[in-house]
C-alpha cells in the first residue's frame, strides 16, 4: 500500500483536533496534513500493520488478520495502534 | 420598511431593551474583575480556544470488536469484556505543559459516537439508516436545534472533516467505519430495541405524536442514559485500583453460587463482581498506557523542565494504575481519570464532580502542612482542572447537544454547604477553587455555591467578586430547601438529616443525594461526601407547556403541524376553570404515556447497557453486589418530570384568564384567530430567523391585530409581584408538584419534578406558534423556570423574587431564576454588599435558585454583530455557562432582550 505521509502519520505529533497537532519536538502546532519532516517517527497505524489486509472494493476499509472472529473483523487504515498488542509494522 | 416587534413593543410601552432601575451608561460598560491564569495555564488555554470538537472511532471499534465475541455471554459481563478492551486501546495523548493528563479520546476536546446507544444520527442522509431515524420523533429535535455558529462547533464540514450532529468534526476517512459500526448495532441498540418494545405502549402513537411536534424534548433511555448526578471519588480514592481489585475478587468468592435469601438477583453479585473486574482491569490498563505514554516523551524531551514534568507524570499515573492517592497530585490526577473514564462509559451530561474541594482537602491539608506542595501550585492545578473539565464533549444528536445543552456538559463543582455534624463545611480550598474560577474564566465546572445561613460572610463576598466577572457563577442554591426535598424524597430509602447534608448539585442544578464516606489518609479519618443516587437525568424531559396549552385552545391539535396530537377534548372551554382543568388532563396524559414508554427505554438499557463504572463507585453498589440495574445504589427514586416553557404558559393563561373570562374584551375564538394569525406578522420561517428582534409585521397588514395585540402585551405578567399572573404560577406549581409522584419510575419509586429549561426554551420556542401573552410564532420562551420574559419585568427586582416566590419550592427538585445586571449596578464593594444582601433576599424568601448575567447588553448586541471579537466571552444561559459564539441565536436573542437591571 502506497500513502504518502504526513504530520498525522508521526508519532511526534500530538493530535489537539481533526485539523491540527501539536509537534513533540518542535513544541509547535502543525496541520496534520503537513508534510512530514525529518523528525518523522512512524506512528503505529493499522494501515502500516503486517495484520491489515486491505478491501479492494471498499476505500478505506480492510479486516484486521489478527481478530479471532470469522468472519474477520474489520479495520480501517488510519486507526492508531499504538495499544494494539497485535500490531506488526510491515 | 415593515414594523418589527421591536417597533410594536416600544409603541406598547414595554421595549425590548427595557432597562429597569435606571440607564445604562451610553458607552459599553466592561465587567469590574479581570484576572488571569498561570503563563502554563493561559498556553494551553490558547489552545483550547482554537480547538474544534473532535470524534474518532477508536473507543467504539475496540468496544464494538470485543462485544461481537462474546454473544454468548452474561450481559453484564460481556459489557465489561467490551469496556475493558475499549479502555485497554485507547491511545493516550499529554499535550507539553500538562500537569493534569488524560482525556476522553485521542484529541484536547475529543469524544466519539456510541451506537451501542443510537446509531441512527451518524448515518448521511442518504444512507437508509438515517432515511429510518427520521421516522422516529427525535428527528424534529434536530430540525429545530441550531448550534452557535462559532468557537469550537464543527457546524458544516470542510475540507476533509466531516460534520456529525452540526457539532463534532471526524476525519472523512474515518467516515466508512462510523457507518460500518453503526449498522453493526442496527437492531441491538437501546433506541431500536427500545423503540421496538416501547411501541406495544398503550397510547404509543400518542407519544409518537408528542415528539413529532415537539411538545416533549427528548428521550433520555438511550440519549443521556446517565448524568445530572453526582459522581463518587471514595473508593478509588481509599482503595486505590489494586484494592478494590482485591475487594472486588474477594467478594465475588464469597457470593459465588449464593442466592442469600434473594431467590431472584441473589446469584446475579457473581457476575456483577466479575463484571467490575473486568471494567477495573481496563481502567488500570488506561492508565498504564498513559503512564508509557509519559516515559516515551520523557525519554525524547530534550528541554530540562519539561523533561522532569514527563517523569513525575509517568510517576503518578504508574502508582496510580495500581495504588491509592498519597498526596494532593495524585488524588488529583485520580478524580479527574476516574470521571473521565465514567463519561466514556456512556452517553453522559451532568456528570458533576461534587464537593471536590472538600473531597481533596485531606490531601491538600497534608501536603501544605509538610511542606510538599504551596498554594500556588495547588492554584495552577485547580486553573488546570478548569480546563480540563471544559474541553469535556458529549457526543449525541444535535437535538440533544445543540437544542438541550448548547454544547455544554454540566460537570458541576458545588462548594459551601454543611458538613456531617452540621456546622458550615467551607474549608480553604474552598476558597481557592473560588479564586481559580475568577483566575480562568472559562464554562466548566460550573460553580454551584450550596447556600445556608452558616457560611462565611468573606466566602459569600469572594462569590460576589466571581460573579462580577460575568462568568455566570457561582449559582447560588438554597441548601435548607434541597435538603427538605431530599428527606421527602429520599426519606422512604432511608434518608436521614446527617446524610442530607452531603448533598450537591447535579447537572446545571439538580439537587442530587449523596452520602457521607470515611477517608483515611496517614492515619487521620476525614468524612467525604459524594454521590450515591441513581441519574436526574432520566424521565420525562422536556416538556413544552406552552404547546401543550396551544392544544388544549385548538382541541388537541399542534397548529404548526396540523396533527391531532391529542384526541378531542371536545369541550367549549367557555370558563377558565375549564380551560385550565384540560390542561391539566392534557398534562397528565403526556407525562403518563412518555413515563411508560421512558421505562421501557431505560429497562432495555438496564438490561443491555448498565453502568458497571459508575455503579462501582456508588455506593452501596460494592457492598451490596448489585449494580445500579438492581438498585445498588443507595437511592434510586430519581426519576423526574422536567418542564420549559413555565413563563411563557404562566403568562398567556393571564392573558387569556384576564382578556377572555374576566374582562370579557375579546372571544376565546378572536383571540385564537389572532393568534393562529401570528397577530399579524410574517411568520419565523418567512423572516428566515426565530430571533425576537428580527419578527416582522407582514407588508400586506391590514392592522387589525395591533389593538389585541396590544392588549395581550399589556395583561397581567409573572415577575411583577402582581398577584393576577402570580396565583396562576401558584396554582400550576400547587398542581405539577403533587401530581408528579403519581407516575411511578421502572425502579418503582414515585416522580418529582425538575424545573430547568436548559437550552430548550429556544429550540421548543422555535416550534410554537404565537401565545396569548403576545409572544410571536417561533421565537423562544422565557428562559429557566422562574425568569421573567424578556422586558415583562418592570416593578424593580425584588418585585420579581416576591413573584417567584409565591409558591413552596421544596416541593420541586429544584427551580431557576436567571437575571442579568449591568456591570455599573454593582461596582465596589458596596455594589457587592448590595447583590449579596439580594441573594440573600431570595433565599430567605424561600427561592432555591439565582444567578447572574453581569453584563452590558451593548456588549451582547457588537458580540452577536462581531462573534470573531469575543471568543472568550461567556454568559450564563438556563442553569450554566456558555462561551456566547457556541450558543444558538434565538437563545442569544433572549439574553440581549432580557431586562437590564441598573440598579438594585
């Protein structure tokens, strides 16, 4: 999966709101759509997890491998996995 | 240019900018006190006031996920799996400079939807879910609740934030999983199985009815299930999470298998001990994520002091994801986790914190006394708790957010009051809080001052000093009357006078019960109050007295829709006494179709939804093994009947009692006609605005309403110590109060009411066509229970106290009486000393509620012309504090018409 990444990709930004965030390192509120710097620290997201198996047909939507339904769970790209005990960056 | 009403009201002698006692300088007048927080404080503030209300999914995808395992599972045990796993996944967020962390969700104002409640509302429009929603009743809330179009409120969508409910923001791409966790809750939540089984109601299409045309607000089983209460800090303040872990454990061994004389919920404690494992476990995880959270920035910071703040953070949340408060930091940090993980349980507003000042002295005794902390830095924590609590969002309906609370939350700080012996239970951080409150000025927590005769002339001042900042509190709130209400109430569960006395106020100002619990701290005992009764929040809510009466005139009929709502009464109504006996039929038969059809929701939502969280922290929930479904707690008659309108209905009965009966200058049926005719004027719709100001008479009129509109403008009006109006107000309290405990709660205890508009006088205003008092189509009641309308008041303000005072408040939950004052009436200490001995008035006078809008209403009008000017300004609407820009307009229109007390 290709994305290209941002401020809200990072694991330096804190997200003040759906817009904007805060930079750990900076110590500086930043859009979270800017582009990211070269204090870039990847932020666990499920869309960079070994477990996520995107869903051709539907944008934005996928199963988490790891879920231990059947069917599988869903999942969805930009979650934050920073507390998921399944995550396996790819 | 058509005559506004403006226009007609000066020319009936009772402008819309009435000023009563003098005039108001020609200049605009600022408020007197100015003060402001710590550098760390204002910084963050800074931030705050450029946030936009923010919602994920996270919380409900890990709840969503966990509950879909288990559908084999005991109820309440699969709710805590699901608690659990969504707490354990939360991601924690510490923004630089906090010194109090943790929050809702991942953002400074964050929430998220719970379609476990109601899934409906999240749904586009054109999705066939939403298509469904809209044929319920509450659809017609939202229609008419508009939200102020600035501050934090993500009102339109942009960009790639999409707008839900006309309030929150969520990222568009996160819009697919929204839907995808609602429609996993399509048939399973409290709404759609409450909606199911409400309908084999008798009478149902009558409640339909009711929430079609607005005559009832909202449905509280699955919108606010929780809330107007007083939360309880005791256990995890003397237990700590690993011991109540082990209490917990010990407990469900020793209940295992048993029924101990209970044959039907006695084994029932087994799971309920299981369930509140689950729920601690999860709680404990939060804050170990937390903790890790400020280690990883600890170990990143490269700045000295900050770096230490991260350490001690990580610290405190550390021992406190396994241990119990040992100083004033952490028993801090510890409430404010707590209440925050009992609002992401669920749908919550007016989850107040209580006496907190009094719940933290032990800590904050000890640690000045050793030396460990100063009052300064207990100072910036309480300007930094402000914060905290104000960047709380509940996430519901824009009926529900918008049309009821105007974004606000109610998480009320009371303070004052009596202690367990009954001596005066003001301490010094009492005070302090106070100060904060003037420090940072901001919505939450709003202050309720409980007061009683005991409490110190200098604390009573230091209110007046707050107020004068035109923050809108303190409230101020009599402490003898609620308790009188409380042992009425609550005697039957085993009330006693000393237990009263913990009382505070829940939500905006709900009398709530409370209790008094041991403390030990370094081998002292302290006795804290704090809650120990079910929500206030729950009943029947919202009831518009005005359009009740609207179709008591057109014999069951709403005139805005057009829909028989109630059948025919079929009467001539050719006395006032037969008038107001049908309203009283009409009344009754509204709130005894929505109490039965409010117990259904609330049953679905006991059974499926319970609070396992805040049952675990109420007491008698832990001793007992039973959680608020089985009535844990210790008080659980709180079911009540809240009314909007009360003015405005006071008012056109006068008219109508004084024009129509007495007088006999117009027919019933005249009146009627001018009324249907909106006296003349362009409807609200035409004028694109349900503002009072903006109402327009039509181009094309004839006049022939001006005389009879006149004369409605002149009869009889409540706030004038005219006894016409004020026995109408006395018959109606005489009746509503008595007749409430004639409808019995699921829990099988008898009603109350509770007298509070909150912001429904404009949304339910918006949906009423004009009134007998003259009051025109569409605009918005009188605000509170007890505030004049707006320019009605016209004898002075004690005129206005004796009015509504003319009936026994203790038989009511609570009443509400808001005026607004210009900054000039009450400036130096003598001005102070002069409002004191005002509120003092009204509460000798028996009055349980008054507060203050300081405010010169030239500031109000350049604020509502130039909103980008006055982001901090707040004004107190109903029974709290709002920022002016998040607050509807015709609300707003109401405070600018409001009579201006220059003098008093």
């Amino acid at each position: 999966m290709t994305t290209k990444l941002s401020c809200r990709d990072c694991h330096n930004f804190a997200p003040i709101d759906v817009v904007k965030g805060m930079c750990h390192v900076t110590k500086t509120i930043l859009l979270g759509d800017a582009e990211q710097c070269s204090d870039f620290d990847l932020m666990p997201k499920c869309k960079h997890c070994t477990q996520f198996k995107a869903d051709t047909k539907t944008v934005e939507m996928g199963i988490c491998q790891a879920s231990t339904m059947e069917p599988k769970f869903f999942a969805f790209p930009d979650m934050v996995s920073v507390t998921c005990e399944s995550y396996q960056q790819n | 240019m058509p005559k506004t009403l403006k226009d007609v009201l000066a020319e009936a002698g009772t402008p819309m900018d009435f000023e009563s006692g003098g005039h108001s300088p020609k200049e605009m007048v600022d408020r007197e006190v100015k003060r402001e927080p710590h550098p760390r404080v204002a910084k963050l503030k800074e931030i705050f006031m450029d946030t936009l209300s923010s919602a994920n999914n996270e919380f409900p995808y890990w709840y969503t996920r966990e509950y879909a395992l288990h559908d084999t599972e005991i109820p309440v045990v699969r709710r805590a799996m699901s608690l659990k796993s969504a707490f354990a996944h939360s991601t924690p967020v510490i923004y630089p400079g906090e010194l109090l962390v943790t929050h809702k969700a991942a953002f400074f104002r964050g929430s998220f939807p719970m379609p476990w409640l109601s899934e409906g509302y999240y749904m586009a429009k054109e999705d066939e879910l939403y298509l469904e929603a809209l044929k319920h009743g509450s659809a017609s809330a939202d229609e008419h609740s508009k939200f102020g179009q600035g501050g934090g409120n993500v009102t339109k969508s942009f960009g790639k934030v999409i707008s839900i409910a006309g309030k929150f923001g969520m990222r568009q791409e996160e819009i697919p999983a929204l839907l995808r966790l609602a429609k996993a809750w399509v048939g399973k939540s409290v709404d759609d199985l409450g909606h199911k089984y409400e309908q084999m109601v008798p009478g149902y299409e009558v409640k339909e009815a009711l929430m079609r045309n607005l005559i009832c607000m909202f449905d509280s089983g699955y919108t606010l299930p929780q809330g107007r209460e007083v939360i309880n800090y005791y256990y995890p303040l003397e237990y700590g999470i690993d011991g109540l872990l082990d209490m917990a454990k010990e407990l469900k061994s020793k209940v295992a298998g048993r029924a101990d004389g209970d044959g039907i919920k006695g084994t029932n404690r087994l799971f309920n001990y299981e369930a509140i494992i689950l729920s601690l476990e999860g709680l404990k995880t939060w804050f170990e994520n937390y903790a890790k959270e400020a280690r990883r920035l600890e170990a990143m910071e490269k700045e000295v002091i900050q770096k230490e703040e991260y350490a001690q953070t990580a610290a405190r949340l550390e021992w406190l994801s396994h241990g119990k408060p040992r100083t004033f930091r952490e028993a801090f940090q510890m409430i404010l986790t707590v209440h925050l993980a009992v609002l992401n349980e669920d749908a919550i507003s007016g989850m107040s914190p209580g006496r907190i000042a009094q719940v933290l002295h032990p800590y904050f005794e000890q640690d000045i006394a050793n030396g460990t902390i100063t009052e300064d830095e207990v100072m910036e924590l309480l300007e930094l708790y402000r914060l905290s609590i104000s960047s709380i969002d509940c996430f519901a309906s824009t009926g529900v957010v918008g049309g009821v609370l105007s974004g606000n939350t109610f998480n009320t700080v009371s303070i004052g009051g009596l202690n367990k012996s009954g001596g005066h239970a003001v301490n010094r951080l009492e005070y302090m809080l106070l100060e904060a409150g003037l420090n940072n000025p901001m919505p939450q927590p709003t202050l309720a001052l409980l007061y009683d005769e005991k409490l110190p002339e200098d604390f009573l001042l230091l209110a007046m000093e707050c107020i004068k900042t035109g923050v809108g509190y303190p409230a101020f709130m009599n402490g003898q009357n609620a308790m009188t209400f409380l042992m009425n109430q609550y005697g039957p569960e085993g009330m006693t006078s000393e237990e009263a006395r913990a009382w505070a106020i829940g939500g905006c100002l709900e009398t709530s019960p409370c209790c008094w619990k041991p403390l030990h701290l370094n081998g002292k005992e302290y006795f804290i109050p704090g809650g120990a009764g079910q929500p206030t929040s729950v009943g029947v809510h919202f009831l518009a007295m005005p359009k009740i009466l609207e179709t008591v005139l057109w014999n069951g009929v709403d005139q805005r829709t057009g829909e028989q709502v109630f059948a025919p009464h079929n009467r001539s109504l050719s006395t006032y006494d037969e008038l107001f006996d049908q309203f009283k039929l009409y009344w009754q038969e509204t709130v005894h179709v929505l109490a039965l059809t409010n117990n259904v929701q609330h049953d679905i939502w006991r059974k499926n939804n319970m609070a396992v969280i805040t049952s675990m922290l109420k007491p008698d929930c832990l001793d007992k093994g039973h959680l608020i479904d089985e009535k844990g707690y210790r008080y659980n008659a709180t079911f009540n009947i809240e009314t909007a309108g009360t003015i405005t209905c006071v008012n056109s009965l006068a008219a109508i009692k004084q024009l129509v009966y007495e007088d006999r200058t117009v027919s019933l049926d005249e009146l009627k006609t001018a009324v249907k005719d909106n006296f003349g004027f362009k409807t609200a719709k035409e004028v694109d605005s349900f503002s009072l100001s903006d109402q327009q008479q039509r181009e094309d009129g004839t006049g022939k309403w001006d005389k009879l509109h006149f004369m409605c403008l002149q009869a009889p009006k409540y706030g004038n110590d005219d006894s016409f109006a004020d026995e109408i107000l006395l018959d109606w309290e005489n009746f509503l109060c008595p007749d409430s405990k004639n409808y019995e709660s699921l829990y099988a205890h008898p009603m109350y009411p509770c007298q509070i508009s909150v912001s429904t006088h404009g949304a339910m205003g918006s949906a009423t066509i004009a009134s007998g008092d003259g009051r025109l189509a569409g605009t918005t009641y009188a605000d509170a229970s007890l505030s004049a309308f707006p320019g009605t008041d016209r004898n002075g303000v004690y005129a206005l106290l004796n009015s509504a005072t003319v009936w026994d408040h203790t038989q009511s939950q609570n009443s509400q009486l808001n005026i607004k004052i210009h900054p000039s009436a009450i400036q130096g200490p003598s001005g102070s000393r002069k409002l004191l001995d005002l509120i003092q008035a009204y509460m000798r006078k028996g009055g349980f509620h008054i507060q203050f809008n300081v405010v010169d209403t030239k500031v109000l009008k350049d604020a509502q012309a130039n909103p980008q000017n006055y982001r901090d300004l707040m004004v107190r609407v109903a029974g709290f504090t709002q920022y002016w820009v998040e607050i509807g307009k015709p609300v707003q229109d109401e405070l600018i018409a409001r009579t201006e007390y220059e003098g008093i």
